[in-house]
C-alpha cells in the first residue's frame, strides 16, 4: 500500500521524553527554573530585546498592546491576509483594526497599501512575516518613522527567518512569536513577547506573570495530545486513520479539515485557557527545539530548494518569490496554479495531502464586518496552494510530491488548462 504524505510534521526534540520525565520528577511541571532560562535563551537567539513568556502567541500580542497604553479606538492596521485571532486580539484590547491589502507575489504586507491606510487615528501597525517569508521591513519602516507609528512583528510563522542578515523580530518596537505544535518551534502551546523598550518590556513582563499557573492536570493533557497529534502525523499511522477520509472526501468533492480549524468567534472575553502562565517542561523543552532550529530551518529550506527544481519549470506555475538578502524559513512552501480546486482533489486522491489556506482573508471575515475593504490582492493570494517540504521529508518523498502535482497538472480535464496569472 502507498504511504499517504501528510500536509504537516511536528518539529519535537530528541530527547522529549527526558526532558517530561525530569520536570515531573522534580515536582517543577508548571514552575520552575527554565522559564527564565527560556526567556534569556530566546532573547540571546535574536540579538536584542526582553523576551516574556505567554500561554499563547496571541497572549503575548494582547499583553503587548496593553502594555503600549494606546487609546482606546485607537487605529491599528494588520494585513487583509492573515490569521483571523491577530485582528480579533487588537478588538479584545479596545483597538480598532484597518485592514491593508498584501503583496501576492510575498503574501506579506503591501508598504504603499500600508499608507494609504494610515488615519489621523493610526497608532500601530502589524507586519505580518508570512509562511516564514520577511517583510519588506526597510520600507515599512520608512512609513512607520513618517508617521510616528508603533511597530509590532507577528513572527509566529517565522522564528529563525533573517531580513538583511538580520531577524525578524528586532526590527520593531515589539514582536511575538508562537510555540503552537506546528510552528517552527513547537513546545505544545504557548508565546514569546520581545520587546525592545525596558520599561515596556517590564510592563509587559507585570501582565504575563501576574496570571496563574495553569492546572497540572490541563498541561498533563495538553502534552498528551501534542504527542497523540505527533503519533498521528507518522507516515505509516496517517496512512490508516487520518488520510482514508481526506481521500473518500476528496473523491465526493468534500472538504472535512475545515471542521478541524479553529471557530472563527468573538474572544471577548478572553477564555479562560489564555489567561494562564506559560510552563517550565514548556520552557525546558523550547530550550532544547532551540538548539535545533537552525538545522530543521536549514533542512526545510533544502527541501523547499528541491520543490523550485521540481516544479520551476512547469509554465503553469509559479513558486515562490524570495527577494534578495532575505533567509526564508518557509513555515508554508507557496504556489499559485491553476484549477487549483481540482489539483487539491487529484492530489489527494494519489497520496500526497496538500493544503490551500492556511490563513483568512479578513475582509470578508463576519467578525471584522464594520472593517471590510477593498483587498483584491489578498483574494489572489488566498489561491496559492501549499505543498509539504517540511523537514522530516525523504528525497523520495519530494519527487514524488512534485511528480503527483506535475501529473494533476498534466491530467486535468474538467477544465481547459490555462497558465496560472503572473504575480512576479
């Protein structure tokens, strides 16, 4: 039987278990010394900053926005493309969120788009490094300095991503990244604030640590789930569970993983999970996916590499734009295609599981009603399909990846085979 190639893989460090077994023994699941040794770490990583834990990215982004102090209804401008909590988190904290189009060609935001957004009313602005791809930070920059505008880095898809030699994250008055299982750096949940200013660093630091523990009972679960969702993912196990019904689905035109996203709802007010401290076996093991990083970045970069040869000289489509003296990461390996509907399906159908949006366009998202526009770069970008290069990919793997989508390419028929609309 041919083993099924899932959309995703787990990044987990090799000594996962000891790192559990330790922290439980020592009685230090929830407390403990490696939190702060975390922070230290991650702050040390990119070179500058105070970095504060958080129980989730999205935490460290609300905790931020209340530490800046800004007024309420003041504007804040986030990309139209984008994860649907980050615009929802600045509503929970009393902002009135702008949406400004993206760039198809980077999926990121759009510097002349970001300024005809700015009010009277704009205070802050978020760009957001997409799929591990840098944003055009020098020339959102020049905007922001304009303007007087405060800068805060979503870099919860690009942690280990470089612009000019430098990372993400430091170029802003404040970034957050995001430690969710499938992140670049997984430690089952969790955030990391990183700001530049002490004093708002601190005030930072005084909302994240004021909140409690969370229940050793719920971190106990949630590390067995991030462990059953790792097991689950394994080619051999994915091929006799999970994958079965994506392909009876994708035989019946039906898509069953939308059901498997997160609600799109009002997080007012903030469930009670967020409002919970981030862990020491959290921190222990984000120490040890630390060290690893730059390997599995450098791998799935390797990877990605392949997937331009494979697929670069197809006229049909187009693969990923990486500007000069940008490192991408890529958290999502991006192409544009054509019929893209019907390549997902034949896809599927032979084996290799592939995926289309992995975030929302939010301007036509109900929540954000009151702050829908005109985004018709968004739309284009929400069309890109997203192929699996992640690091525990085989070199078998990748050619066949690349053959099933050349093939799907090659073998469409519902429709006449035209080349994938240019966004160079």
């Amino acid at each position: 039987m041919l083993t099924a190639i899932s959309r995703y893989g787990v990044r987990i460090p090799q000594n996962l278990g000891k790192i559990v077994a330790h922290c439980r023994k020592r009685g230090e699941l929830a407390r403990g010394p490696f939190i702060a040794h975390f922070e230290d770490a991650l702050s040390a990583y990119l070179g500058s900053g105070r970095a504060v834990s958080a129980s989730f990215g999205r935490m460290a982004f609300f905790y931020i926005l209340k530490a800046f102090q800004l007024p309420a209804g003041a504007e804040i401008i986030v990309p139209a493309l984008t994860f649907w909590v980050i615009p929802e988190m600045a509503r929970v904290a009393g902002l009135k969120v702008v949406f400004a189009d993206v760039d198809p060609a980077t999926f990121n935001l759009d510097p002349q788009c970001l300024e005809k957004a700015i009010t009277d009313r704009t205070r802050a602005i978020v760009p957001t490094h997409l799929y591990g791809l840098p944003c055009d930070m020098e020339a959102i920059l020049r905007v922001a300095e304009r303007h007087n505008l405060y800068v805060i880095e979503d870099c919860a898809h690009a942690l280990g991503a470089r612009y000019r030699g430098r990372p993400v994250g430091t170029f802003g008055h404040a970034a957050f990244f995001s430690f969710q299982a499938l992140k670049p750096l997984n430690t089952f949940g969790g955030g990391m604030a990183l700001v530049q200013d002490a004093q708002l660093g601190q005030r930072v630091a005084d909302l994240a640590h004021s909140e409690p523990w969370l229940e050793e009972s719920l971190l106990l679960r949630r590390l067995r789930f991030g462990q059953l969702q790792r097991f689950f993912m394994k080619p051999a196990v994915f091929t006799m569970t999970g994958f079965p019904i994506l392909w009876f689905s994708a035989l019946l035109q039906a898509r069953p993983d939308v059901y498997l996203w997160e609600a799109i709802r009002s997080l007012n007010p903030l469930p009670a999970a967020y409002t919970r401290r981030y862990t020491n076996v959290q921190a222990a093991i984000g120490l040890a996916g630390l060290r690893e990083l730059e390997k599995w970045n450098e791998e799935t970069r390797c990877r990605a590499r392949r997937m331009d040869e494979a697929l670069g000289g197809l006229p049909w489509v187009v693969t990923p734009r990486v500007p000069p003296d940008v490192l991408h990461i890529y958290y999502q390996y991006c192409v544009y295609v054509p019929n893209r509907d019907d390549l997902v399906r034949r896809a599927i159908l032979r084996g290799v599981d592939v995926e289309t949006l992995h975030v929302d366009v939010c301007t036509r998202v109900g929540l954000f009603r009151d702050s829908w526009t005109s985004a018709p770069c968004a739309e284009r970008a929400a069309q890109a399909v997203q192929l699996p290069v992640y690091c525990g990919l085989k070199e078998n793997d990748l050619r066949r990846i690349a053959a099933v989508i050349r093939r799907a390419l090659l073998n469409q028929t519902k429709k006449p085979l035209v080349a994938s609309q240019s966004v160079q």
